[in-house]
C-alpha cells in the first residue's frame, strides 16, 4: 500500500493535485488506515495516471469524470469533440498573437492590413509624420463606420500613390502645416494645392477628388480629429477656400455666391 507522496511521485504528479482531484471527485479517497493515513494501492495509480494524462490533453475537469466512466464510443466521440474545442482556442491565440506582434510593430489592432500598409507606404515616401498620424486616426474612424468600403477606398489610394504628382501633393502639405499661419510661404503653398486639386478634378473629374462618399455630420466628426491632430489645417482650409475648394476629410468645390 501506498502513502498520498508515494501515489503522486509513481503518477508524477503533486501531493496538492492529488488532494485537488479528490476534492473535485475524480480520485476517490481511500479508507484510513489505523493512524489515520490515506493507504493507496496500484489502482489508484493507474487511475490517477489516467487522470493526468487527460488533463495535461487540456481536457477540462469538469468533463474528466464522464471519460473515465465511458464506454469506447463515448470516449471517442467526447475525445473528438474536445479535440475541436482545443483546435478553435489555438486558432483564437494564433489570432490574439499576430495582433499582439501587430501592435509591437507600431501598427494597431482597429486598422485592417491594407490600411497599415497605405500608411507604411506613406512613411517610406516620405510624407510628413503628422500628416501620416491624422490619416491613422481617420481611417481608423472609416474603417469602423463603413468596414466594407475600406477596399474600394484602398484601391482608389493605390492608383494615388502610384502618381507622383499625388506625392508632391503631400509633401507640399506637410510644408504648409509647418508654416505659421501669417507666413507668406504658407499662401504659395496654399495656391500650389489649389491649383493640383483644380487640375486634378478637370482631368479625372470632381468625384475623383470627392471620393469620400459618407453622411455630414460624420465628415464633421472626421475633421476634427484632424484639426486638433493638426491646428494648422484650420488656416490652411480657409487659404484654399478663397481659392474655391472647401473641407479636409471631403474636399469639394465652394458653392458659388448667389
């Protein structure tokens, strides 16, 4: 016969664990001997084997009880159904670990993939940072309004930044949000901006450049994360209004006086 240390070192386990499985009733207690000690025999080593064996398989507790009492096909089926619970939850942690190695990147977890890559792309031709960060937290906005549209608005991005003309559009914007906002360079850059927006929409049409197809007041919500990411983009909108294009997150024409 056996003491509780024996038991757990022939099974390779814990005395605490044994003591565990005996309150949660998978291992029965056995009787007392006249000192009052637990005796165990080679049973109990099997079973308690067993035990451990389903565990360490990360079959819950809970469900321990009803394997050991089932029959082959109850085993098996029951087998086959944890095995499909443990498939899903390591799929969920694969999941949960390329997000988590997606936010160590510096990228975050409310931006799908082809967005990350616009903005990476963005970065590695050299467009200013700020301006890369309000893009950042528009697209997260976007991307949580409208999940679907974000393809279609990636594709018409692409074909942008495949343009250098489109280029230089950014980096003369970034050289206007670093201007202060009496410079008189800021207003040559004002009319520069113009001037490639008025190009670009009598070349590809005014629905090219109003590509941003979503309601007033979440445009206005869109805004101003940007102007307080970028108080400069205040004065610069009201420099390319006199040159007859309003708005930041969905530029369009100023409306003629009547």
């Amino acid at each position: 016969m056996l003491t509780i240390g024996e038991l757990a070192s022939y099974a390779g386990v814990t005395v605490r664990a044994v003591r565990h499985y005996h309150a949660k009733g998978l291992l029965p207690e056995p009787e007392r001997d006249a000192l009052g000690y637990r005796r165990y025999d080679a049973g109990a080593v099997v079973e308690l084997i067993r035990i451990r064996t389903l565990a360490e398989s990360g079959v819950p507790l809970a469900r321990i009880r009803e394997l050991l009492r089932a029959d082959e096909e109850e085993f098996a089926s029951a087998l086959a159904d944890i095995d499909r619970r443990l498939r899903e939850e390591i799929r969920q942690r694969r999941r949960h670990r390329e997000r988590l190695a997606r936010l160590a990147a510096g990228d975050s977890l409310a931006l799908p993939p082809v967005v990350v890559a616009y903005l990476d792309r963005l970065r590695a031709l050299g467009v200013d940072e700020r301006i890369v960060q309000a893009e950042h937290d528009g697209w997260i906005l976007l991307a949580a309004h409208s999940p679907g549209r974000v393809p279609e608005w990636m594709a018409r991005k692409r074909e942008q930044l495949g343009d250098p003309k489109f280029i230089d559009f950014f980096r003369t914007l970034g050289e206007a949000l670093a201007q202060p906002g009496d410079s008189p360079r800021l207003v040559e850059l004002a009319d520069r901006l113009a001037a490639y927006i008025t190009r670009l929409a009598a070349e590809k049409g005014e629905d090219y450049v109003d590509d941003l197809d979503v309601e007033p007041p979440f445009v206005r919500l869109m805004d101003s994360l940007a102007f307080d990411a970028l108080p400069p983009a205040r004065r610069l909108i009201e420099l390319l209004r006199r040159r007859g294009w309003d708005g930041w997150s969905k530029l369009g024409r100023v409306p003629p006086a009547r």
